[in-house]
C-alpha cells in the first residue's frame, strides 16, 4: 500500500490502514481491506487522506487482486 513521504525530508505525512488477505478463491487471487487513512496531524485538511484513499484503492484493484473493501470513511 502507498505511503505520502514529503519531498525532501523524507518525512512520512500519512498511510493506510490496509489488510492483506492471500487469496484461496476466486482463482488465488489477492485482497484488500482498507480500514482507515492516517494523515499526520499538521497536515490534514489539505486532501492528503482522499489522495492517498485513491492511491491505496486503486492498487487494491490492479491486476491479481480480485477486490477490495473499505470500511470506514470520514469528512
């Protein structure tokens, strides 16, 4: 799953929550379970949490993995 590091410092801004689960059906095929976003404190607010909901659900729907599922969102 991604993580946001900031230009520079290397610093980390924030990373899901996600479980991998190996696949025993629907032909071997990976999931994910994206539970929550994590944003560090002195960055929310700026959208970081959508992007990086985008990012970690769009690599839960690459190529070999059959789903994945968020459980909790927040404004």
């Amino acid at each position: 799953m991604p993580v946001l590091v900031e230009a520079g410092t290397g610093a980390v801004m924030g990373c899901p929550q996600a479980t991998y689960i190996p696949g025993l059906g629907k032909g071997g095929a990976d999931r994910a379970l994206i539970e929550e976003v994590r944003i560090r404190a002195d960055r929310r607010g700026g959208g970081l949490g959508r992007t990086l909901m985008e990012r970690a659900v769009a690599r839960a729907r690459a190529p070999g993995w059959a789903s994945s599922a968020a459980t909790r969102a927040s404004g």
